[in-house]
C-alpha cells in the first residue's frame, strides 16, 4: 500500500511539475496522461503489490504404515489412496519409516507411521499440508504448528474383532528350578476380542496356559503368568501366543522375550545375621530388578535356610551359589567365606552393618556416582534416620550416599564404591528397612537407592562374547541396543543367521565409539536370530511391528495448523499490461499535447 502512495504521489508531482505554469485550454487530458504515466512508471520501480496474495498448494501426504492392513478391507486404503492421487497431482508423499515421493504403486508395509518429516516440509516452504492415515500416528504433536489450511483426511476403521499380544515383561535371567513371573499384556482392536486361551511357550514348549476373558473395543489387560524353568543353558525365546475365534489379524497374536537360562542363579544375597534389611533387600532383588534371586540366612553357627520355603542348606552349597553367581550380595560378617573380592567373581556388594549403635544419621544427598542420575529427584529430608559405620574404605572411586547427624554438622559417607577392575559397592549402613516401611517418599527412596545400585551391579560386562543385543527381543521398525562385551573391541564383526528364515547368513559390522560400550542399528525384519560373535552366540527376536499393534486414533479428522502460510502476492513487474499503460499514457500525452498547440 506505501508503494502505491509513493507512485501516486509521484505521478501528481510529475503531471504538476510539467504543467502547473501551462496555461492553454485543455491541458487537463494531458495533466492526467501525464500523472498516469509517471505513477505506472514509480510503480515498476517500486515492483509495488498488484494483486491479492496467492495461496500455494498443498502438500499432500499419505500415510502408508503396516497398520492400513490390521483388521481393515483392503478397499479401505485403495480408495483414500486415490483421493489423494487426486489432491496431490504428480507431487504425493507417502510417509511412515520415512518421507519419499510417491511411484506408481502404493504398498502398505512400512513399520512406523511418523508425520514429522512431512509437518517440517510443509513449514519450511510455507504450504498447507494435507495427511491421508487411518489416524493412528506416532507423533501427532508435530502437526501442531503446520500452516493454517492444513487438515487431515482418515479412512475407515477397521470393525472385526481382534486380539493381540501387545508386550511380554519376563526376568532377563533364570535358572533350573525357579519360579518365574511373566507379565503379558493383551489389548484389543476396534472391533473388540473374545475371549480364548493365552499360553506361555519356552523354547518351542508349552510351560504355562489360562483362559482368558474377553476384552472391550481398544481395552487392555495384564495378566501374571508362572512357571517352573526347566534345565537348560543360553538363551531362549519365550513366547507368549493368544487364540481367540474369528481374529482379524494373525500377525499380531503372539510376542516374544529371550530369557537366559542359567545353571545357578543369577543373584545371590547371604546374610550372616538377617534382619529387615536383607529381607526387604531379597525381595527388591526378586520383584523390582527382576533378577531370578537365592537368599540363604545364617539362623545359627553352621545352619543356614533357604529364604523362602526355610529349607535347611548345607553350608558348601551356600559358598557354590556365592562362588558361581554374577552378583553377589554379603550381608553382616562380608568375610565368613575369607575375603570376598577372592571368594567371588562377579559383581559384588558389602552390607555391613555398625558393630555398636552409631546414633542417628540422616540421608543428605547423592553425590556424582553411576547412580547419581536416578537418585536426582529423591526427597532426602522426609526419610527416617540410619545408622552408619564411622569408617569406610579410605580409597574408593565414588561415594553414592551421604549423610548428617542430626542437629550437628558431623557428616558421614554411608555407601561408596568401585568401577574397577569390577563392580563392588561396600555399605556400612543399617535401618533402610525404616525407608520401606514408611511407604510414600521412604519407599520410593528405598527402591530408588537399592534399585539403582542392585541394576548397576547387574550390568557388570563380565560377558564373554564381544557384544550382544540388550535386550534380545524388540519389536520391527525399533532400534537394537549393542553392548560391548568383555573384549572391549571398538569394532565387533557378527553374523547373524534367521533361524526360521532357511539359514540365511548376513554379516553386521558394529562400531564402538571411544569410551561408549552401546551402539544402535535398526532391528532386520521380523524373526528368530542367532547372532554369533567372537567369544559365542546371542539370540535375538524381531517381534512384528507396533503398527499391528490395536491403539486408539491419535488425530482427528479435520482442520489442523497454526502456523503461517507463505503464499506470494503478484508483483508490479510480474504484469506486463503495466508497462503496456506507462507506454500508452505517454504515447497519448504527446497527442493531447499536440492538439492543444504543446510541444
């Protein structure tokens, strides 16, 4: 609007300055002629806006995720794929595992259904965007700030009755004889599920089965499942499978979870002199770090139990479990086996509680340790007091909890620790159990403090194979985690051979940056693997994709978008009748000019 006031004001000054002092009749023609001229000519140069602003089309983007094909007709797809053939022209996009332009067939197989990339590409050239899907989008929120104009287009759901297998949450390590506890989670699709079996199969065997009831559209259930594990050694797929009448989707009615089976147990608490601690230390071990746990009590010089079923055990049987386990826990005299850095092999912790009662000692904080980080948003002045030993180890790596007296500044370090050559955390502290009966916050720091020490015990890399997935079942589209191995190579060859796929051999090459014992790759297509590295051989399980998975819409039909859209108004020299109205004002000034007797 300012460049057309400059060019108006310009062809007023131009048609002025050339006749103001004229004086013959009929100079008002050629004033005129005059001031249109020059008012075109200022507007060319200003290129001043000629026009309303044009909005650019839109980009248009069709989802083409794995779940088009749960429990819908296939019609379904077939037909919003048209529309959107329709809307975006030879400029469709087809989203899900990435963003790529559409060719002239449209498969629905890719494992993810992620918007961003399309949302990015729609703000950065200030377009519209329009999302063809069936509602189900992994991260909806990135639509939120796509320019005004947008919306989203969703085909019909799918309405046949549909259950499946939607996690499996097992111990990562059992042995001979244990209980185990399996969590398996079923949920249901739009068009609700049945009711049928749901079995537990180890290794290719049936180990537990139970009814189950039927579920409401989108509904979910967790029901706990246990079984004795039978002997065995290395790692097995456990596989949870769900059959119910008339299920519209197959490819989502079982899961898996690899459990390593083991010859001895993978955690072993011994106390000299039980009390509340060690107890409640047990069964941290067993319920929360899921570690499939023996506890053996001293109830007297020479008889020790069993934790749980209070079975007398010889005392050689209790220096075995201490010598073989991968985590030791001695609590009370640490040294009644000799020194236990000697008599043990693994990762290994030291409770010993004060000789004589120190007074009361209260938690203050956590220092800069490996579990520094969990332990951040722990309230340490709601929790009950401790006792603590005067003296700990004078040249530990770490210290992970610290103590005050109370009403004194007297401070003292309650638990420190050691990285290397291996894992050991000594804890000359007693009166924890103070924490877990309080419940609320003392609770919540119990779990907090000992869960966070008993999972970094855990994770001591004492494996003997190079590197191996953590963990060893995922699901397809997700990325494997790689943890380095025992030999600290910085690249690891594997081969990995689908067990259930013809013995197909493909190679993988892992690298380990400096300092970093994880690396990620993107999980191989759904399947059973056997991952041989130097040093042995892993088991890895390739679950099929989340998108077959039954979850409840994550957008809506309709408009969407806040954002700004950059559409482009025509400008002065975009319009050639402009230069052709500068040309024809002057051409008829100098006729009107002539007419009235000016030169």
């Amino acid at each position: 609007m300012i460049s057309w006031l400059i060019a108006l004001a310009a062809g007023a000054a131009g048609a002025g300055a050339a006749y103001a002092r004229v004086r013959a009749h009929g100079r008002l023609v050629p004033a005129l002629l005059r001031a249109l001229s020059v008012t075109s000519l200022a507007a060319l140069a200003l290129n001043a806006v000629v026009g309303a602003r044009r909005v650019p089309p839109p980009l248009v983007a069709l989802d083409v995720s794995a779940s088009w094909g749960r429990g819908r007709d296939a019609a379904a797809f077939t037909t919003l794929a048209r529309r959107a053939r329709e809307e975006g022209g030879d400029s469709l996009y087809l989203f899900g595992d990435s963003l790529r332009l559409a060719g002239d067939s449209l498969t629905t197989t890719d494992r993810a259904s992620r918007v961003r990339p399309a949302a990015e590409r729609a703000m950065a050239a200030g377009r519209p965007l329009v999302v063809f899907t069936d509602g189900e989008i992994d991260d909806p929120e990135a639509l939120r700030a796509v320019p005004a104009g947008s919306r989203v287009v969703i085909g019909p759901a799918g309405s046949g009755a549909d259950a499946a297998v939607v996690d499996v949450r097992a111990p990562r390590v059992a042995s001979a004889g244990d209980t185990v506890a399996v969590r398996v989670t079923v949920g249901a699709g739009t068009g609700a599920a049945p009711g049928g079996t749901l079995r537990l199969e180890l290794a290719g065997r049936r180990v537990a089965s139970l009814p189950f009831e039927a579920l409401p559209a989108l509904g979910e259930r967790t029901v706990t499942m246990t079984f004795v594990v039978p002997a065995g050694n290395g790692p097995a797929e456990l596989r949870a499978v769900i059959e119910v009448a008339g299920d519209a989707e197959p490819g989502n009615d079982a899961a898996s979870a690899v459990l390593d089976l083991t010859a001895g147990a993978a955690a072993v608490l011994v106390s000299t002199s039980p009390d509340l601690d060690s107890r409640e230390l047990a069964a941290l071990l067993r319920g929360t770090v899921l570690l499939p746990t023996r506890a053996y009590f001293r109830v007297a010089p020479g008889q020790w139990r069993e934790d749980q079923a209070l079975q007398p055990v010889g005392e050689e049987v209790v220096r075995r479990a201490v010598r073989e386990a991968p985590v030791v826990v001695l609590h009370g005299d640490t040294a009644l086996f000799g020194p236990p850095r000697e008599v043990t092999r693994g990762a290994l912790a030291l409770v010993a509680p004060p000789a004589a009662p120190q007074g009361e000692w209260f938690a203050t904080g956590a220092p800069l340790s490996p579990m520094s980080t969990p332990l951040s948003g722990t309230m340490w002045d709601s929790l009950p007091p401790l006792d603590v030993s005067p003296a700990l180890p004078p040249n530990a790596q770490f210290d992970v909890l610290e103590t005050r007296r109370a009403r004194r500044l007297d401070q003292r370090v309650a638990i420190v620790g050691w990285e290397r050559p291996r894992r050991v955390l000594v804890a000359g502290a007693s009166g924890f159990w103070r924490w877990r009966f309080g419940g609320g916050v003392g609770s919540d720091a119990f779990t907090a403090v000992w869960g966070s020490i008993l999972d970094w015990l855990a994770g001591e890399s004492a494996d003997a194979r190079a590197a191996y997935p953590v963990p060893g079942a995922v699901r397809a589209g997700e990325v494997i985690q790689w943890r380095r191995g025992a030999g600290g190579d910085s690249v690891v060859r594997a081969a990995i051979v689908r067990r259930d796929g013809g013995g197909r051999e493909d190679s993988l090459v892992l690298r380990f940056g400096s300092g970093n014992g994880v690396t990620q790759q993107p999980a191989p297509p759904p399947g059973r693997y056997e991952v041989r590295t130097p040093g042995g051989s892993s088991l890895l399980v390739v679950n099929p994709s989340a998108e077959l998975l039954p979850r409840r819409p994550t957008v809506a039909d309709g408009a969407i978008g806040s954002g700004t859209t950059m559409g482009e108004a025509p400008r002065a020299r975009d319009v050639p009748w402009l230069f052709a109205v500068a040309l024809l004002a002057l051409c008829a000034e100098w006729l009107a000019r002539r007419r009235v007797g000016l030169r």
